[in-house]
C-alpha cells in the first residue's frame, strides 16, 4: 500500500510539473513567422536559415557553428531542413544565442540545445526570462510559459566578445524591448573581401502600458532612448536584423539570386529605420505624458 501511495504520489507531481511547464505559444503571429525560406548565404560564413520573416543565421567556422535565433517551436526542423540544405551539419552546431528572450526567436530553442548538444549564452538582461521560458518577461510574461525553459551556459555582458574558430562576435546589448536585448557585430570575408556586419536588434515598442507604470522594468524608457543612440553610432558594412520584414529581405533578394553580398549594403535603410522607431518612442512619450 505504501509503495502504491509512493508511486501515485510521484506520478501525481510529473503531472503537477508538466502542467506547470505547459507552453502555451500565443496563435496571434504573422503567418509569415511559419513560412518556409530557402537558405542562402549571405556574405562569407553567414548564412539565412530562418523562416520567411523569423530571421535565424548561421555563422559557420572550422570549429563548429554558431546559430543566432531560432524562431518558433515549428521552427526546429525548417532550420535543420535549411542548414543540411547549405552543405553542414546541424549537429555541428556549437553556439545558440539569441537577440531576444521572446518566443518568436526562442521558441525552438531548448529543442536544437537538445538535439545538437550546443550551449545556449543568454545577456544576462534575458537570462530569467530565458530559463522562465518567457513567464519573467515584462510584457509578455502575461501570457505565461510562452517557450520551453532553458538555461544558460554563459551569461554575456555589453562588449563580451564570443569565439568560435575565425569568427569573433561582439555583445552589445540594446535593451528596451525586452530587458536583455542585444546586438552581435562581426566580420566575415570571402574571396574578394571581409565585411563588418551588424546582425541588429531593433527595438520597437512592445507595451501599452505607460512606462512609468511598467514597476518591473521602471528603466525601460532610458534603456530605449540609449538602444536608439548606440544602434545610431554603429559602424558596418552590411546589416540584418531579428526580422526578415525589419531590414527589407525581400526586397533586397529573391529565392535563387545569385551570391551578392552588396544587396545589404543599406545604410540609409538602417538609419530611416532608427528614425522611424525613434518617432514611435517620442510619440510613446508623448501618449504617456498626457492620460
């Protein structure tokens, strides 16, 4: 009898965790995050292995790979799908990171840790919301477990350098639209030349709460207005960013145009960009200032 009462009582918290740990994915989204992509190469050892809009990018080394986002939980296996299309391995992926701790970037995360034995670094701004699978988030905790819970191996810092094989990647955090957010600048070369390139987290506004009643992030306003200045002083030669949609993928490329690097030279998309976010923010102010 006590062996049976033992048993229930450890069948009854599996369950009692499971539940906990339900994600709970909000059904909201683009369309378009699901979309299938084909991968290309987009300047030297980066390469686009996301979805349509979720962008996911691949740095490849002689020492492993390393994987930048990884979109919804659908998403796991259109990006192994795309990264065996390139020609590598999936499992030769060393490195996950992310530019947010939001589901739509982290939701196939803990899957790909799983399945390649990759580490996971997480800025140290997402690294609850990141092992809370999005419940610690200031906005989008309202929604709970949004993600699979993971956690991190290494926690980043603004300026942190991260080295796989040849390829050296600088932290450099933007936070606002979640508390961790960053961006990663790097260089990469082909035959003909290297390019600095800048994969951006740009950060749009994600509340409607005024933010001076966000209390769980009461520096939220001051760490958008300084996101927007350090995005505006960044030198590169080529940017991307968290969503295809963000930097104008489609339009710059179609599916099966040849290797061309130079498409993404687009400074003054980048700086129309930040003008047009930096309108929001002043606009959010403004809205706060008056209710």
């Amino acid at each position: 009898m006590k062996k049976f009462l033992y048993l229930a009582i450890i069948l009854f918290a599996s369950s009692f965790s499971s539940f906990a740990q339900k994600v709970n994915e909000p059904t909201n989204g683009n369309p378009q995050w699901k979309e299938n992509y084909a991968p290309f190469r987009i300047a030297g050892n980066l390469y686009y292995v996301g979805t349509y809009d979720l962008a996911s990018y691949l740095i490849c080394t002689e020492a492993g790979h390393i994987l930048i986002n990884t979109g919804l939980a659908s998403s796991a296996k259109q990006i192994k799908r795309n990264v065996q299309q390139l020609g590598f391995k999936f499992k030769d992926i060393k490195i996950l990171l992310t530019t947010q701790a939001h589901y739509d970037h982290m939701g196939a995360m803990a899957a790909i840790k799983k399945q390649t034995g990759a580490q996971f670094f997480v800025t140290a701004g997402d690294k609850e919301t990141a092992a809370s699978g999005g419940k610690a988030d200031y906005e989008m905790g309202k929604y709970g477990v949004t993600f699979k819970p993971i956690h991190a191996e290494k926690i980043l810092n603004n300026f942190d350098s991260i080295s796989l094989g040849e390829t050296h990647l600088q932290v450099i955090n933007h936070p606002g639209h979640t508390q961790g957010s960053c961006s990663y600048l790097f260089t990469v070369k082909d035959s003909s030349r290297s390019y600095k390139v800048l994969i951006a987290n740009m950060p749009s506004i994600v509340t409607d709460r005024r933010f001076q009643d966000i209390k769980e992030y009461t520096t939220v306003s001051n760490d958008y207005a300084n996101s927007l200045a350090s995005l505006k002083s960044l030198e590169f030669d080529i940017w991307v960013a968290s969503h295809a949609s963000q930097f104008g993928l489609h339009k710059k490329r179609k599916p099966g145009d040849a290797y061309n690097p130079s498409v993404f030279f687009d400074q003054k998309g980048y700086m129309e960009s930040l003008e047009e976010l930096k309108k929001d923010y002043e606009e959010k102010l403004k809205k706060d200032a008056a209710n």
